[in-house]
C-alpha cells in the first residue's frame, strides 16, 4: 500500500475524530427530535416532554448518536450545552417530578419508571454501573429514597437517581445567592458544561431574562471517560407523579469540543397562558401517595383499599371539570391537616371551622374553611362564583388556592396567613399590639385591596364582610382580606340583586339592613367601622352591660366635635405617632360610616386620602349624616352578642347563599 493511501486514510479518521457536533433548536418546528412515553411538540413549536397526565414519563431526544470521546487518548471531549425549560403544575408550588438533561447509550430509557425515577431507570437498575448515564436533574419533589435536599433542586447524576452533587436551585448574581422555585411556570435558562482536560463539571441556572451568571450553581470534578460510551445520546427525559404537571422545553443548544450557540430568547416559542394551560380532567381516586413505596403498595390489601376510598370519597361533578385547576382531591386536605386534627384549629364558629395544614408534597402552607352546604343547586353556584374569585390576584388579598367537595361539605383552601388576624392586635388584651406605622400600613393595604375589587378586576366584587377579623397578616404584617366566600359578584352595572341581609353587626350599613342589598358604598361603609376599630383598638359596638352599648362611631364623632379627635385614639398606640396621619383616619372613618350612602367617599378617593394624594374635604362643611343607629335596633339581641364571635355570624351568610337564600 503506499504512503499517499495511508495518508488520505490517517486524514479520513482526522476529520471524523475532529467532528464537532452542534445543533440548535430555537424552538421545535419540525425538529428530527426523536420522541416516546408522552412526549409531544405543541403546534406552536414548544418540546412538552409531559401532559398533563400522571404517573407517566416523556423523552426526547437527538436523533443521531454523538462521539463524545476522542478517538486517539479515549476520553470524553470538552461539551457544552444551554436549554431553556419551564414546569407548570395544576397549583401553584405544587409539582412532580421534574426534568433531567441526560446522556444516554440509547434513545430513549427503556425500563425506566416514571415518579421519583423521573424517567432515567427503575429499582433495579438504579445505581447500576452499567448504566452510563451521566444526567443534570431539576427536581422537584424530595424522595429520601435518593436523599435530595430539598423540593426544589439541582442535581448532577451519574447512573443514579442520588445525586453526586445537588444543590437548592438558585442562582449566584452581584455576589448574593438568588433562590428560584423550579415549579414556579416561569421559564429558566440552563447551562452544563463539561471541561475534558480538567475533567470539570459546572451547571448554571438563571431565570430567562438574566445573563448567563458567572458563578456556576453547581461545580464537580469528575472524569466522565469511564461512563460515557464512545457514542451517546443527548437528550431530556421527565415523569409526572401525582400531580398534573408539564414540563416544557423551548429551545435548546448544543456543542461538542466548543461553546454552545447561544439561543435566539426572543425566537423561542411562547408558553400558554396560565390560566389556558389545563383543559384536562382528573378524576382519579386512590392512587398511592408517590413518597409510598411501591412495596408497601402492593401489600395493601384490597379491604384496605374499599376503607380508603370510603373515607377519601368525594363529590366531582360534570360540570366541576372546567375548574380542574382549582380542585383539591380530599385526600390531599386531609393528610395535610393531619385528618383535620384539633390541634390544627385555627378557628371556629357556627359558619365552619378552620383548619391550618401542610400541603403533602409542596410543604405550601394552607388554611382550610370547612363549610358545610344543603341543596346541590346552589353549591353549583356558589363553586363557579368562588372559583372566578380565586383568580383575582392583589397583593392584598388572601390568595384562594382552590376547592374541595363532599357529601354535604364544602372546604375551601387558601394561602395560610402566618401572623392571624387583625382583630387578635387590637382588642381583648392582646398579647401584641401593632404600632402605628404598621397600623396605617395595614389600612393602607386593605384599601388598596378593596379598591381592586370595586373597581380593578373586569367584574366589580363587593366583600360584604369588610372587619378586622377578616383581615389577615401576612409573614411582613401585610394586611390582605380574606373571606372571599363570602362575596358576591356582579358584573360592571348591573343591579345587585337583593338577597338575604349579610355582614356583621356595626360593619352593616343602614341601606344596606334596610333592602337588603350589598353594594361598593356598603363596603365603604364598613372600611369606616373598620378604620376607626384600627386607630381606636375597640370594636364598633361594646356591649356595657344588659342592654347598653357604646357605638364606637358615635364616640369619634363626639371627640370630633369637641375639637379633640386624638382622645379617640387607641391609648396602646403610646406616642410614637404621626397626628396628622392619626387625624386623617379617624375623619375619614367618620366620612365613610356617614349613613347617606351617596355622600361615603368611593374606594378610589378613599385610597387618594390615604396616600394624601387628595387633602380630605372639610367635615365641618360637608355636614357629616348620622342616622344609623335606627336600623341595628331591628336586629333581634342574639345577633347583636354573635359579634364577638367571629364566625358565627357569618354562618347566616353562608347558609343564605348555600341552602337558597337569594
Ligand atoms: C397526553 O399524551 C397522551 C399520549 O400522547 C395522550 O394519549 C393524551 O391524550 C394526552 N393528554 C392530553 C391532556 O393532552
Ligand atoms: C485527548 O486528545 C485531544 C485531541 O488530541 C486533546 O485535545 C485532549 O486534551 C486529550 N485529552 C487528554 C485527557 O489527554
Ligand atoms: C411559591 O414559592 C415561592 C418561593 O417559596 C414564593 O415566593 C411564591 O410566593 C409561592 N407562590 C405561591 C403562589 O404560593
Ligand atoms: C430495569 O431496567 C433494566 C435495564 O433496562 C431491565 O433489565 C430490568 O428488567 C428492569 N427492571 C424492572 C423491574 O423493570
Ligand atoms: C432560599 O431558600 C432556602 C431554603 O430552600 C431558605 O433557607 C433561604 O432563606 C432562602 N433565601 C432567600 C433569600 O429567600
Ligand atoms: C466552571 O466554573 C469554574 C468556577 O467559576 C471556572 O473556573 C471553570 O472554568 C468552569 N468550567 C467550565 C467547564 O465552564
């Protein structure tokens, strides 16, 4: 043979050995991806490795294997690689499992599980040496099995699910560590990189419209030659567990022996929008808690199973599938109250109790109403009306997370609001009083939050139950109201239809006990009675004995008209106040409790006063009406003394809208 052919030969094998392979998906039109599990490509171009389907795994992968190792030293190249990837899960912080980017021997998994093994193997070959699979995992579950650190993770894998080296996901940025919530829907940009010379593993994460940080999340040094196989696939692979999760990829790049290119972000192909991500129904019942383990799963016994489907049985209607987002499977509830424990009593009165709980999984913290309900019918309605609620979305409101349903119950399941209510600060000796700075920031808040409701959101919402205790502290003593049960809607000009008189005693405007009907300026009302209980540190009506009470209102007003307005103030407030600001909310508590509801401010002038926008008008002149002690004499005694407790009154409200009151 001569020399030349030996050349050309030793030339041929150069040009393969050098081969950098590099490809690019600036979203997934048409792409030669290579698909199976539940893995589909959205007809507007996204990589959606699950559905939303539990207990089910997705991959996706590049079609073509890639020589990963140099043919003449036998050792993985340098690789670099850059996704960008989302999770959306049917509640918020509530998620399962995850994603993983990984290099395999095989298109594909075969064998794998989904859940905890999140696509990339299975019980018995977990940990197996000769798997050869070297994987970046975003997890979102913690399985001590695999002893994560924690539901929001990242891991580097090498043939196992026990990651070599995890950490909580986040991101390095101006010298601090920034926290990010993989669950959170948000898309995130990823870069692992591999440095064959010094055998060097670094994984970054970032939200989508940060730069790539310098720092790495994750650093690792390892030599990934004795894993990986001269030619290996690359690719993502995710499981669903037990909640409805998808997991997206947008665009994804990658390089070998060289940077990969970087994504076009403005290219990439949007994701739905949130409120359109779901068109599915759940409707499963008993499947087994992921963090079960699969043995003891088998074991139970089949009595067991008809025990625990009596005791979890709740009521899923047709007509309930289009709140699938919003629906709580009772299991869920009731492991998280710990099967509704006394000791997670946060309150109770004749409208329900109060749970507190920890959500299974997410660890969210949550408060669950118990409410219980008669005729079908108006649950029907009361459902659709407190599932529109629940997407309103203000700072200060207490977030609605979602619904359950049984036989005669309804529970409803919101954000759990760590410091209590407002009225455990103000009266009864509390233990904690608030200043006055914390004060006027609560009072501001709350306003902010009902002016979004009369007048922000597309339908106006009146809170009909406008009072400190249903004003609830959040970790900062943000104010944010609660109790949206309780609202009614109506939409932008229509007539409030009248129904059963609801609110409580001394938060109750005089039109609104006399016809029956709720409206913005009843609401206005109540914030009066309710700005004067926060600056005064009392209840709107004090019971003095057997028949005597003293009318808060009319106190301020007698203050007022002295020329003495601050001897009203709550004595605890010491004196480390503002009196102009002292002075402002007490007028404008007596301008909203005026019992002509034309002359009550608006919402939006209200919040104008309080951020001085707007100086407050002459009371003197606008010639303050009071004629609201009338109406409150009609009301029987007992609904009088069911004011100091806080939710007994409401049962009236409950029961008129659940069992046809309108
Ligand atoms: C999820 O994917 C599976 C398999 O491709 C399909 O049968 C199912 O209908 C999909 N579900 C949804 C909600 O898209
Ligand atoms: C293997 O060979 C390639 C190309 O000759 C070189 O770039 C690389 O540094 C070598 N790796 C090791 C570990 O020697
Ligand atoms: C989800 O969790 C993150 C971080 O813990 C938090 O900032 C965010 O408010 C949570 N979102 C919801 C809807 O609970
Ligand atoms: C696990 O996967 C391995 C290799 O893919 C396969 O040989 C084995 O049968 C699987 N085991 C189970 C229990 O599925
Ligand atoms: C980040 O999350 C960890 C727990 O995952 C928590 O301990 C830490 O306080 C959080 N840091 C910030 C700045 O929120
Ligand atoms: C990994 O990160 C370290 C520390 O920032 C850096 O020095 C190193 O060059 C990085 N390696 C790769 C392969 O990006």
């Amino acid at each position: 043979m001569s020399l030349k052919i030996i050349s050309v030969l030793f030339l041929l094998v150069r040009i393969v050995a050098s081969e950098d392979t590099s490809f690019i998906y600036n979203g997934f039109h048409s792409s030669p991806v290579h698909l199976d599990g539940i893995a589909e490509f959205t007809p507007n171009g996204l990589l959606r490795l699950t559905n939303d389907t539990t207990q089910q795994k997705g991959h996706a992968f590049y079609p073509n294997p890639i020589p990963f190792k140099n043919t003449f030293n036998r050792s993985v190249s340098s690789f670099s690689t850059t996704f960008v990837f989302a999770i959306r899960s049917e509640y918020p912080n509530l998620s399962g499992h995850g994603i993983v980017f990984v290099v395999a021997p095989t298109k594909g998994l075969p064998n794998s599980v989904p859940s905890q093994y999140l696509g990339l193997f299975n019980r018995t070959n977990n940990g197996n040496y000769n798997n050869h699979v070297f994987g970046v995992e975003f997890d979102t579950i913690q399985s001590n099995e695999f002893d994560d650190t924690n539901d929001n993770h990242v891991g580097i894998n090498i043939n196992n699910l026990r990651s070599v080296k995890s950490a909580p996901a986040g991101y390095f940025n101006d010298g601090g560590f920034k926290n990010l919530s993989l669950s959170s829907g948000d898309p995130m940009q990823v870069w692992v990189e591999y440095d064959g010379v010094n055998k060097q593993i670094n994984v970054t994460l970032a939200p989508i419209i940060v730069d790539k940080p310098e720092k790495p999340l994750l650093s690792f040094t390892k030599d990934l030659s004795p894993i990986l196989n001269n030619n290996m696939y690359v690719g993502f692979s995710s499981s669903t567990g037990s909640v409805l999760t998808s997991h997206y990829v947008l665009g994804w790049s990658f390089k070998i022996n060289g940077q990969a290119q970087q994504l076009a972000i403005s290219e990439l192909p949007k994701l739905p929008r949130f409120s359109e991500k779901k068109e599915c129904k759940f409707l499963t019942i008993g499947l087994p808690l992921i963090s079960l383990n699969l043995v003891f799963v088998i074991t139970l016994s089949v009595a067991y199973f008809v025990k625990r489907k009596k005791k979890f049985a709740e009521l899923l209607e047709d007509w309930e599938e289009e709140y699938g987002p919003r629906r709580f499977r009772y299991k869920d509830i009731y492991f998280a109250t710990k099967g509704f424990k006394e000791k997670e009593l946060l309150g109770s009165g004749g409208f329900g109790r109060v749970y507190k709980g920890v959500m299974p999984i997410s660890k969210t913290k949550i408060a669950v109403k118990r409410v219980s309900h008669g005729s079908r019918q108006r649950v029907r309605q009361f459902v659709a009306e407190i599932v529109s609620i629940g997407r309103l979305r203000h700072r200060n409101l207490v977030p609605f997370l979602g619904y359950c349903r049984r036989q005669g119950e309804l529970l409803l399941v919101y954000d759990l609001m760590p410091n209590g209510s407002l009225d455990k600060y103000l009266y009864n000796q509390p233990r904690v009083t608030l200043n006055w700075n914390q004060r006027f920031r609560i009072i501001k808040g709350v306003a902010s939050g009902l002016h979004y409701l009369h007048e922000e959101w597309e339908q106006v919402v009146v809170h009909r139950d406008i009072k400190a205790s249903n004003v609830l502290l959040d970790a900062e003593l943000n104010g944010r109201l609660g109790d949206f049960g309780l609202a009614r809607l109506y939409d932008h000009g229509s007539n409030p239809q009248t129904t059963h008189v609801v609110g409580t005693l001394g938060y109750l405007a005089p039109e609104h006990a006399r016809t029956g009907k709720a409206t913005t300026s009843s609401d206005v009302f109540a914030f009066g009675a309710f700005l004067l209980e926060v600056v005064c540190g009392r209840r709107p009506i004090e019971h003095i004995g057997e028949s005597e009470s003293v009318i808060l209102v009319d106190s301020v007003y007698d203050w007022w008209k002295r020329g003495e307005i601050l001897i009203a103030k709550d004595p605890n407030l010491g004196s480390d106040y503002r009196s102009e600001e002292v002075k402002l909310v007490l007028k404008l508590g007596l301008l909203c409790s005026q019992s002509e509801p034309l002359v009550r401010p608006s919402m939006r002038e209200v919040v104008q006063y309080l951020e001085m926008d707007v100086p407050l008008p002459d009371l003197s002149s606008s010639g303050l009406f009071f004629g609201y002690q009338e109406p409150f004499q009609k009301f029987p005694l007992s609904y009088a003394s069911s004011i100091d407790r806080p939710f007994s009154y409401t049962s009236s409200i409950a029961d008129s809208i659940l069992s046809g009151g309108r």
